[in-house]
C-alpha cells in the first residue's frame, strides 16, 4: 500500500534551489496549483452540497449558480412569512404586498369565524362590525335592565388580536398575551384567544362598603410623591367597587382580587384608619373657601357647597369694595384739595430747590436720612413707577417696618406722603431664602 502524500494547509511548499543559481518562476508550477486548489474544493462541494447542484458547470459562466435549500426554497427568491411563506417580486413594494395578503387573510378569516367559531353561550359575535369581533356580556337581571359589555376579544385588520375589560384595552405587557399571542392569522387562533380569555374570571377589586365614601364615583385619589393615579373608583359595569390603575382585570379564582388591587387595599385601609381619627364636620357648616381639597376628589354635595360659599364671598368682596369707593369718593369732595397745574409745578421746584440745602445739612452720601431723601426725589420724578430700582437699604427697612406691623405699612404707604416698595417687591426679596430658624448672616 503506497504511503500517504502529508499535506499541509497554508503553508507554502519549498523548492530547493542549486547553489549558485537564481531562482525562476515556473508558469507550469502555477497551473498544477490551480488544479490542486480546485480538486481540493471539489471534495468539499461533494461533502457539503447535494448531487443536483453539484452536477452544474462552474467553469460555464453562462448558466447560473442557484441553490436550494432543503425545503426546496431557491436563494435567488424574495420571502415574506405572514401565515405562510409568501414568494414576491423584488419589483414589487414589500409593505404593499404584506398590506395586500394581510387584507385578503383579514377577509377570509373573517368568513370562517362567522361558521367554524364554536363560542358557546359566553361570547356574540358582531356580524355589523368592520372587525373580527367577540363580547361577553353581563346578565342585565342582576344590576341594570341593559346589558352592559364585559369582555370584547377584537382581531383589526392587521391581524392583531386586543383585548378589552370594562372598556379598558389591556396593556402589551398582560400576561394573557403570552398564551396566545398578538398575531392571529387563522380561526385556531381566534378559537384559542375565545377559550384562554372564558377561563378567567373578573377582579372584585374591593368593594367594601366602608371603602366607598373614599373615592367618588369616576373620581381618582392622586400619589403623595406626585400627580400620578394610584386607584379609582368604578359603578357602571358591576357593583361600586375601588380598583388600582394598574389593575390586571383577570383572576384564575371567581371573586378573587389581582395582585395590584391586594396591595393598594393596604393603602385604602390605611387611609381609612386615618380619616376616622379625624372629626367630621357637616358639609353645609364647613368653610370650603379655605378647603385645600382638590375639586376632582370632591363629592358631587360638597362642590355644590363649595360653590354656594365662593358666590357669596364674592358679593361680599364687591359689596366692600363699592362701600369704600363710595367713601373714598364722598372725603376726596369734602376734604380733598384741587391742584391746578401751575401750583404742581411750583411745589416740584420746592422739592428740587431742598436738594441743596439738604446736601448742605447732610454732607455724609452714605447717611440714611440723605438717602431716603434721594430715593424719594428719584420715584417722584418717574412716571412709570414700575421702573424704579430702591436702594437694598431701604428694601431692608421696609422688610423690618412690614415685619413689625404689616397693616402700618400698608397705611403709610398708602397715605401718599412718602413712596414705599409694593408687597410684590418685599416678597421677591423676603422669600429668596428657605425660613427656618437661626440667624440671618
């Protein structure tokens, strides 16, 4: 038996060379490697491929190379998989061509649920909808004469299956779309969706009659954190009952409650513990005008109260403030004193002839007296007294005079003898600051 020829991948093969002489490239060596590499590649094709596409040509160009797969699909093909593998053209739009078999799999679909769905006596098929359409309905005898809708199992025209509980489309992230999906492209699907959905049953949420007069009806409580929704409360499809916002709506257990309705049960109790150690007042007896309740958390009694209260406030704000119109008017004609214009002017050159003298008597700039007389001359020469700019010191004795008494300073700058920063102008400056306790440094 003839040893085995060890070759080695890779590596290039070595010639020896005479001493002496250079070495020359061999056309003929080059042609033997060509015909080594593709015998060599050859055996893999013969390895690796089927007979029927290793019986093609390859050193014809003319005919084309085309594969096929195992399940007899070529490479040369354009596939879209929907319910099926769909061949199409490469000159064709991808989406108008999904567009186009969706719509003729949605029509088709639609025919054999109206025949081959077998619903029971839980679910209607809506034979006026544009969509594949199934409900579930509440016995009318046990709350209301009306039924009202349970569950709606709907398939669009995309071929998407969504569900509904009390008019509340259930989120992608819901565990039951994890048995049976959101695509549906066939009546065992939509047979599958019916049968998973009839296996649950409704959460009760918590319906305890205690619980009740913590949220009105279609009213929600707010976080503490921020203005987000923790739970609300609903009357129309069952009885009166509080769920979370993030409420599952399907229990395995008939009169169970979800996970998220569990924990904010705590949340309702503790808030009940709490109101019950606080005393109630009569809703007619309670001020509702200093009430920090918001509106939307009130009773539909207490924002008439509320509103009742606010109206009458306001006829009193109005009555007050014609009374003192009138009295303002009555002392301006009986003790008011009519300028004309010649006697204004003279006594603003009075004012501006005192500027000497008052330097002459105050040499110091930085004393206050020289600069309260200063502030003064500069707001009366303003017209706009929005535009004045008071002096930090000034700012600072006001703060302390509005400190001491509010209603003096409101009296002595309201008097018109001498001109004071506004309320506004205080508060900008008083609450710059957090208040606590301590020294102002």
């Amino acid at each position: 038996m003839p040893a085995r020829k060890k070759s080695r991948i890779g590596y290039k093969k070595k010639y020896s060379v005479p001493s002496g002489s250079a070495r020359k490239k061999s056309p003929i060596s080059k042609i033997d490697d060509a015909a080594e590499s593709d015998a060599f590649f050859s055996t893999l094709f013969d390895v690796f491929l089927p007979d029927e596409i290793c019986s093609v040509d390859v050193n014809n160009e003319s005919s084309p190379v085309e594969y096929v797969d195992s399940d007899g699909s070529s490479a040369n093909e354009f596939i879209v998989c929907l319910d099926k593998p769909y061949t199409y053209s490469p000159d064709v739009v991808l989406e108008d061509f999904i567009a186009s078999q969706k719509c003729r799999i949605f029509s088709q679909l639609r025919d054999s649920c109206k025949h081959d769905i077998k619903t029971g006596s839980n679910f209607i098929y809506m034979t006026n909808s544009s969509d594949i359409k199934y409900v579930e309905l509440y016995d009318s005898n046990d709350h209301w004469e009306i039924p009202r809708v349970k569950t709606c199992v709907r398939v669009n025209k995309e071929l998407m299956v969504n569900i509904m509980v009390h008019g509340k489309s259930l989120p992608d992230s819901h565990s039951i779309y994890e048995k049976i999906g959101r695509c549906c492209y066939s009546v065992k699907r939509v047979q599958k969706a019916l049968d998973v959905v009839s296996q649950y049953h409704i959460c009760e949420g918590n319906q305890d009659s205690d619980l009740q007069d913590l949220i009105p009806v279609r009213a929600f409580i707010d976080v503490s954190e921020g203005y987000k929704y923790q739970g609300y409360r609903e009357s129309f499809y069952v009885k009166s009952t509080i769920r979370s916002t993030k409420c599952d709506f399907f229990v395995r257990k008939n009169g169970g409650r979800c996970v998220n309705c569990q924990t904010y049960r705590r949340t309702l109790r503790k808030t009940l513990h709490r109101r019950s150690g606080t005393p109630k007042v009569c809703t007619s007896q309670k001020d509702w005008t200093k009430c920090k309740t918001s509106n939307k958390n009130l009773t539909e009694n207490q924002k008439l109260h509320k509103i009742k209260q606010f109206k009458d406030y306001s006829q009193q704000l109005e009555l007050e403030n014609a009374q003192l119109r009138r009295e303002i008017t009555k002392q301006n004609k009986t003790e008011g004193v009519r300028i004309s214009e010649g006697e204004n002017k003279d006594l603003s050159e009075l004012v501006q002839s005192c500027e000497k003298e008052m330097e002459k008597n105050h040499p110091d700039e930085s004393s206050y007296q020289r600069l309260f007389w200063e502030q003064q001359l500069k707001c009366s020469k303003l017209k706009d007294k929005h535009g004045m700019r008071w002096h930090p010191s000034i700012i600072k004795w006001c703060i302390y005079l509005k400190s001491k008494s509010s209603k003096t300073y409101d009296t002595l700058r309201n008097s018109g003898f001498i001109k004071l920063p506004s309320e506004r102008t205080l508060f900008d400056y008083t609450n710059a600051n957090a208040k606590g306790k301590g020294f102002l440094v």
